[in-house]
C-alpha cells in the first residue's frame, strides 16, 4: 500500500485504516454512527478527507476515556464542514468532557480508597459497616452503593 503525501487532499479506506492504526471494519461503524463521513468515486469507493484522521483519533481517544459514541457523535456534529477543525475547534470540543471526566475520577478515587473498608451498599456485612453506617441508615436511601455514589 502507498503512504499517502502531505498533498494529498483525499486517503482511501486503506490509507485511513493504515494511517490511523483503526480496522477497516472499524472505519465503516463509524461512519454508519455518523462519526465520520466519506465521498464515492464513480466506481463507488470510498473516500475520505484527511481530517478524519483527527475524527479518528478523537473517537479512540473519547473511547478510551468512556465517552458514549452517542455524546461524541453529536459533539463531531458542531464542528465546521467547510473546514478542517483546528486547534480552538479541538478544545472546544473536549472541554464539556472536563466535568464527567473529573466526576468519574472522584468516583475511581472513592472506590479506590473506600472499597476495602466498605463497597458502600449499607448492608452491614464487613465488621467496619457499623461503625460508618450505624444502623444501616444508607439503606434507608435506596438500593445500591449510596456512600460512593452520594460523595460519602
């Protein structure tokens, strides 16, 4: 397969899939999701800009960090179609990411820290239950791990 050149204007699904590191079959979800979009040529090839290389990896990035497709799909949707995105475009982008990020990082530093003691379900299993949930007064909350999940 060909490298593509810093000319070129348009990459194959190959050179997209070769370029980005991401499976063909792969490139083709995202673009039935809405994430990434190509042209066909007359003989009903696809082709694809050389900004959905930055689509690309936004997607594995926002994938790794847990970013539902659905919320990244509708975020892609704001950036300009006449253009490449550039960089303001990019922070844009990323910076609603900053809050869920940051709860689910307090969520994983509570499970972190608190999980062996107690997993935060109010049931008075663990012997240290009743001392931070006497009488198991977190169950009258609700099902579930309230401790972590109320921020306690």
């Amino acid at each position: 397969m060909r490298r593509p050149n810093w000319q070129q204007t348009e990459l194959t699904v190959g050179e997209l899939s070769a370029r980005s590191g991401v499976a063909v079959s792969a490139l083709h979800f995202y673009e039935r999701q809405g994430l990434i979009a190509s042209t066909r040529t007359s003989g009903n090839q696809r082709r694809y800009r050389r900004d959905a290389l930055r689509r690309v990896a936004l997607i594995q990035i926002a994938q790794q960090v847990g970013i539902p497709l659905a919320v990244l799909r509708s975020q892609l949707e704001t950036l300009p179609q006449d253009r490449a995105p550039n960089r303001q475009d990019w922070e844009r982008l990323t910076a609603d990411w900053r809050v869920e990020l940051d709860q689910r990082i307090k969520r994983l530093e509570q499970l972190r820290d608190k999980f062996t003691d107690c997993v935060g379900c109010g049931c008075l299993s663990i012997d240290r239950c009743v001392l931070a949930n006497r009488n198991d007064q977190l169950g009258e909350a609700g099902n579930g791990p309230r401790r972590l999940l109320d921020g306690g």
